[in-house]
C-alpha cells in the first residue's frame, strides 16, 4: 500500500498540527487542503485529494477532519489492518472505517471490541479507499457541498457489493458537530449540536436529498427529528445566532423539496 492522506482545514488553530503529526509517519503523501480563503466544499477537497494521490503514484487515499487524531500507535495498528485484510482477501475492495471515540460523551460508537464489522456508512475522518474504487464508482458529490458526502459514497458503493468496513478496536479521537454544552431539559441530558447557520442548512436539505436517492438507508423522519424538529428547540432554547440558524433550517426545508444542490448562496 502506498498512502495518501487529504485532511480538509477550515480556519485551522494550533492543535491541527499537532493532529496531524498523530499520523504522518504512516502516511506517504499528505494534502492541507485549506477552505479557509474560498470554500469550495468538503466534497471538492476530497476529489482533489483522489486526484493528487493518482498523480503521486499512491493505491490508497486516506481522508481526514481536522479536529480528529489517533493516540500512539493506533495509525500503525490501522493500516497494518488494512494492509492483512486486503492481502487475505485478495480481488475484492472495501471501504476501511475506523471506530470514534467521541471525546465530549466519554465514548466509543460501536463496543470496542478486537473485530471488523461491515457498516452501512462511515464518516470523511480515517476513511481510507483504494483508488480502484474511484474507477468504479466515480468521484465524491461536490454538489451536497458538505454533509452526507461520506454517506452517499459508502451507500452507492453498497449497491455495488462494495461493504464498508469497521475496525472497532481502532479508536479515533473524535467529535461530533460543534458540541459545546450539555443542557437539562425536562428532566433529561440533552447536547445540542450547534452547528453555524450555512452548515445547519446542509444537514436538512441534504438529508431530503439523499433520503430520495437512498431511501433504504436514510430513514428521513429520524433526520427531520433531529436535523430540524430538536434543531429548531434547541437554538430557541440555547443557541445563539438564532434568527439566522431559524432561517438557515427553513431554506434547507424548502431547497430540499425542490431538490436544489450546490452551494449555499
């Protein structure tokens, strides 16, 4: 295997250096892709890094957040992973997740156990494809701009037998969203995810988007539950910014409907 690595920055502070240097060493190719000066999107970012691991000789592409590290060790323990998986199973291809460990809640997503189970998706940080599957499948949406980019690859792939696949006693050090603080509400623990209005209207309109393409895999009422029902109470209850993320959350409601992708003008 040779490896290539994009991790996308947007306004990136000192601790994205210090993220990164967690797997570098086992990494043979890096991109910094900043959005800062013009964003043009995690899915751009991502094609980019497709196209620079092509033109570096590389297998494999690795796509990382810039939030997101490894403690020692786990970086050289996961591609060794990947590495046997693809020697045992030589003629097929998967996508290679790993699991999160979600630093504000304490915990791991899946039971971190020593063992591989196929997912039905898998987040942008630490996914590793090989290039083989580009060919295949094409590239990742620009045009959902940010979210569900991750997902929509790992379903289409679904739908060629192409599984995704979880190491789950891999932890990456992760988080979810913009979380800052947890909240009573009504007797219970509650932890908005306070996402800036322009990723706010993402989160709705694609989830409409993709539930039309994907229906099997994206149950749409569970979305709207969480992306828009609990959004709307939690930014009139705790989020600031509120007359804008109340009207980022209405037009991601009606560009979905209408089936409008791209990026939010």
């Amino acid at each position: 295997m040779k490896l290539a690595c994009v991790v996308v920055l947007y306004h990136p502070n000192q601790e994205v250096e210090k993220n990164i240097q967690t797997y570098l060493p086992q990494v043979d190719y890096l991109l910094r892709w900043d959005n800062t000066p013009h964003n043009v999107g995690i899915g751009a970012a991502l094609n980019e890094g497709v196209r620079q691991a092509r033109a570096q000789g590389c297998t494999h592409l690795m796509t990382m957040d810039q939030d997101s590290f490894f403690l020692p060790g786990e970086m050289a323990r996961y591609r060794t992973k990947v590495e046997q998986w693809e020697e045992e199973h030589k003629g097929q291809t998967a996508i290679f997740s790993t699991n999160y460990y979600l630093r504000s809640q304490h915990t791991t997503l899946y039971p971190a156990e020593a063992s591989i189970i196929q997912v039905t998706s898998a987040m942008t940080s630490a996914s590793i494809y090989s290039l083989e599957l580009f060919d295949k499948l094409g590239l990742f949406r620009e045009d959902l701009f940010v979210w569900g980019i991750d997902c929509e690859f790992c379903w289409r792939a679904a739908r060629q037998n192409i599984p995704t696949l979880c190491f789950r006693d891999i932890l990456l050090q992760h988080e979810f969203g913009y979380q800052k603080k947890k909240h009573r509400l009504l007797g219970r623990e509650v932890f908005p995810n306070e996402y800036p209005p322009a990723r706010t209207y993402y989160n709705v309109r694609n989830g409409i988007i993709l539930h039309r393409l994907y229906p099997d895999y994206l149950n749409l009422k569970a979305h709207l539950r969480y992306h828009l029902w609990k959004r709307i109470a939690f930014v009139l209850l705790y989020e600031r910014q509120k007359a804008a993320k109340l009207k980022a959350l209405w037009r991601g409601y009606r560009d979905g409907i209408k089936g409008k992708t791209g990026p939010l003008e």
